[in-house]
C-alpha cells in the first residue's frame, strides 16, 4: 500500500550516509571550506554520487555531520577520529557507517533511538526500513557481532541515556510504540492477522501526513458506519503524568485539517502514564473529531490562521 507524503528532511538512510562520507573526504582532501563549497562539489561530482543523492538527499543534513566551527567553516578533525582511514577507501565499510550512524544519532537525536536502545531485536521491530538498512549495512544487528559492534552499543547506549528523558519528544515517541502494538494486538484478537499485520507507524517517516500511526477500523465499534476493513488514522497524544481530572495536549493546524479531509476514518488516541520506565494504560483513551470540535479555535478572518492550538479536555479514563 502507499502512503504520500514530503520526504523527512532529517531521514537517514544508507544513501544519505555515503553521501555524507563523501562530503567528508571532500574537507579531508580540500582543507577547511564553507558549506556552501562542499555542497557545490558533492553535487558537482554526479559521476560518482548519482546513485547515492537519487533520494532527494539534503546537503544541508549531512554538513550537520561533519564539524562545522564558529569561523563558518568545516573541518575534519573530529570526524576523522572516528572514520580513521575511511578517506581512502572507494566506498565506506561497516565500520565507517557505524561512526557515521553514530554521528548522525548524535547530530539529530532521532526518536527511534529511544528504541533501539533496547537492543537490535526492538530496533527490527520498530524502525522504518531505512533505518534497519543502516544498521546492517554498519554490521550492527548480525547474529554474531563482532567485538567493535559490541563497543559500538555500549557507547550508543550511552549517548542517548545522557540525552534528557523528561521532554515532550519522549513521551510522544513512547505513546506512538504504545499505540502500534496495540493496534496490533487489537486487530490480532479480532482475527484479522493480515490487517495487524499492515499497521504502519508513518510518523517515523515523516511528520506530514497529519497523524501517526495508519491501521484498519477492526471488529470494534471505534467509528460508526465502517467496515473493519476500512482505514483508520490515528493521531496519538500522551502525557506522563499519571490519570487527572483534565489532560493537555497541542493540536497542529495540519493534524486537525487531516482529521476533517479524509473519507477514511480518524481518531485521536490519548494515553497516560506514558514513560521510558513506567507503563500506560490497557489501552488508550478514543476521542473522535467531532467530540474534538467545540475545543478547536476558529480562524477570525481570512488574513489570520491558526497554526497550532493546545487542547484541555476532561479526562476519559482508559
């Protein structure tokens, strides 16, 4: 099945982190230059990064790797530490993208990285292709990993254990893992293995679409007037406190214009108690478009839109 939308300019795949390698050997072998040079040269060279810039990748993203200092300029110092002697290679080996994955992790602090922490089998279940692509192409998730992998997952792990947990980023992550499974399960149990199956978790690639995770009505009456075989978009909201008289979340102008355009069915999905080392709920709070409504602001004119509005409503249990 396919699902549009703008490609995520901060995505990391296979492509995007030889395009970055070779950016890197650029500043090694020309010295310290502007971005804007390195750009130019990266896609100057067509002969050698056609097929690795195919995507659509953003130069932009892979200066990000590379250390740029206060004077404007990028040096491969730093960087180099880590690649070693991957400038005279003719293409990057596993462990060139594992320092380049590793960089990368760092430079952008993706939310699935919360996962991976957990080990290369949540990782699998979880990522988006790209992502496991990357990976096994650093020799990350083999079944017998060498010894500098082993290395590389303990200073992974902690990397992103001295990030800070307490930010609206987690809990957002942690709600949408906890809104997968469950449609998954819930589907499962419904006896409709080849729908669960099909659950996809679009926000990871990419957060345009005006929701989060893509699955199907299923058995229960969660939209009226659908087949259980009709599409369902859920947009997740969680919050790590613990069940209150009230709840709070921020509604994007994208989301609510998702939820009011698609013929397909739409609900919001709420949780509480969400966090790396509590637990949520059964199941999640449902809440449709229409009960939503009455909360949403209304544009005052044509010349004023809103563009995001957050929402307090009465807690429904779960």
């Amino acid at each position: 099945m396919s699902i549009d939308a703008k490609p995520d300019p901060a995505a990391v795949s296979v492509g995007r982190l030889t395009t970055a390698w070779y950016a890197w050997r650029v500043v090694v072998r020309s010295g310290p230059i502007s971005a804007e040079v390195c750009r130019s040269i990266v896609r100057r060279d067509t002969d050698r990064t056609r097929e690795v810039v195919s995507d659509g990748v953003d130069i932009a993203l892979l200066i990000r790797l590379l250390d740029e200092r206060a004077d404007g300029h990028l040096h491969p110092s730093a960087f180099g530490l880590a690649l070693g002697s991957g400038c005279d290679e003719d293409l990057p080996n596993a462990a060139i993208y594992a320092a380049l994955l590793l960089r990368y992790i760092s430079a952008v602090r993706p939310p699935w990285a919360i996962a991976a922490v957990r080990g290369g089998d949540v990782l699998l279940a979880y990522a988006r292709q790209d992502v496991v692509d990357c990976f096994c192409a650093a020799g990350l998730v083999d079944r017998d990993v060498s010894d500098v992998a082993r290395e590389w997952w303990i200073a992974f792990e902690r990397l992103v254990l001295s990030w800070n947990f307490d930010d609206n980023e987690l809990t957002g992550y942690l709600a949408e893992q906890a809104t997968f499974e469950y449609e998954k399960v819930r589907l499962s149990r419904a006896g409709l293995g080849r729908l669960a199956s099909q659950v996809m978790w679009v926000s990871q690639q990419s957060d345009s679409f005006g929701f989060d995770i893509f699955s199907f009505v299923g058995a229960e009456h969660m939209a009226t007037g659908r087949t259980p075989a009709d599409r369902l978009r859920i947009e997740v909201k969680g919050t790590a406190r613990a069940a209150s008289s009230s709840v709070r979340f921020y509604l994007t102008r994208n989301e609510w214009e998702t939820a009011c355009s698609h013929d397909e069915a739409y609900l919001f999905y709420l949780w509480h108690r969400v966090g790396l080392r509590g637990h949520a709920p059964e199941g999640p709070s449902v809440l449709t478009p229409e009960a939503l409504s009455p909360l949403v602001p209304q544009d005052r004119s044509d010349g004023v839109a809103w563009t995001q509005s957050r929402v307090a409503i009465q807690w429904l249990g779960g």
